[in-house]
C-alpha cells in the first residue's frame, strides 16, 4: 500500500511538475490544491491507528485488499491455504434508529449480518473480551467463501470512532494448530493514542 500512495504523490507532483511557465496562476493553484487534498486523504489511508506484531517465524504482508495490516505463516497448511491474521480499521457504526455509536459486539453483529457470505457462518463460540484495554468482543466462527471451510478467530473492538476487528483464519484442521498463534499475534494489537 505504501508503493501505492508514492505513486500517486509521485502522479500528483507529476502534474505540478508539467505546469509550463505560461501556465496560468489559476491553474497552478488548482493543481497545487489537488494535491493537498490527495496527500491529505492518502496520508489518512497510510497510517493505520493501531500498531500489532507479527511472529518472527510469520511473514508480514502490509495491507492487503480492504485490511490495512495481514501477516502469514510461512508454509501453507495441508490443501494449500495459509493460516493468516488481519486487521480491518473502519469508521465506527452507529445504530441506524437512534444514532448511537455501535459496541463491539454490535459491530461484530452488524458486520457478519452486512456480510450476505457470511450469514451463514456457523458460530463455534462468543465471549467479551479485551483488545488494549477496550472492551472486544472474540467469535470464533465457520465459514465456506472458498471452496474449504476456514475457522476464524475475530476480535472486534472499538476505539474513539473507528473500530478495529482482528482476524485469523485457517482450515478448520488446522485451527488447533495456530490457535495459539492467532492469540499472541491479536494479543500484541496496540491502539495509537
């Protein structure tokens, strides 16, 4: 993701950059103000407002698809697929009757339910918990998005108005194997304060 928004700033100054001197001073202040605005909003999306740890024996991905952070193992687990964890940073929710901000375990809730894949998810347990000190909420859960069942461990907590849910997944039995695993990495997750 970074590379990502290099590029882009790169593409911006790009622009600045092709200004000719007869350009006009409009022109060069509108350019200019773009470019505020997409540092602005790319310096938003690149630095994340949690900090977690990867196993050294793990490879850390950076951000991949809509998780700002992933990691693996090193190997695939037998049938390919390989144990990770993720973290997902959103805007908190809000209860869309009275406005009120969402608790953990309502943005677990609403995201599985927001989810159509994942209402089906076979529920294994439930429990309140605590990421950094928050209140969270942990579900260990079945779902078959991909041709194999995965088990995931998620902890979801919210932090000011963002929430933040921790998931680790791997085939179901494969589970027992990186539960532990999957702990330790959520375990060291760390609110910026």
């Amino acid at each position: 993701m970074p590379e990502q928004h290099t590029s882009w700033l790169s593409f911006a100054c790009l622009l600045l950059a092709a200004c000719r001197k007869d350009d006009s001073a409009a022109r060069v202040d509108e350019l200019e103000a773009k470019v505020l605005q997409l540092e602005a909003r790319l310096g938003a999306l690149a630095v994340p407002g949690f900090e977690i740890g990867c196993l050294s024996s793990w490879r850390i991905l950076g951000a991949v698809g809509d998780a700002a952070w992933a990691c693996r193992t090193e190997q695939p687990a037998a049938g390919g697929f390989w144990p990770n964890c993720n973290v997902v940073e959103a805007p908190r929710e809000r209860d869309a009757q009275t406005g009120a901000p969402l608790s953990a375990r309502q943005s677990f809730e609403a995201s599985l339910s927001g989810t159509p894949q994942l209402e089906q998810a076979r529920r294994i347990s439930d429990r309140s918990t605590q990421l950094d000190r928050e209140p969270a909420h942990e579900a260990v859960y079945e779902h078959d998005l991909l041709s194999k069942p995965l088990r995931v461990l998620a902890t979801v907590a919210v932090h000011g108005d963002r929430s933040y849910a921790v998931s680790c997944a791997a085939p179901p039995e494969a589970f027992a194997a990186n539960e532990e695993f999957f702990h330790q990495i959520t375990n060291s997750f760390r609110f910026k304060r």
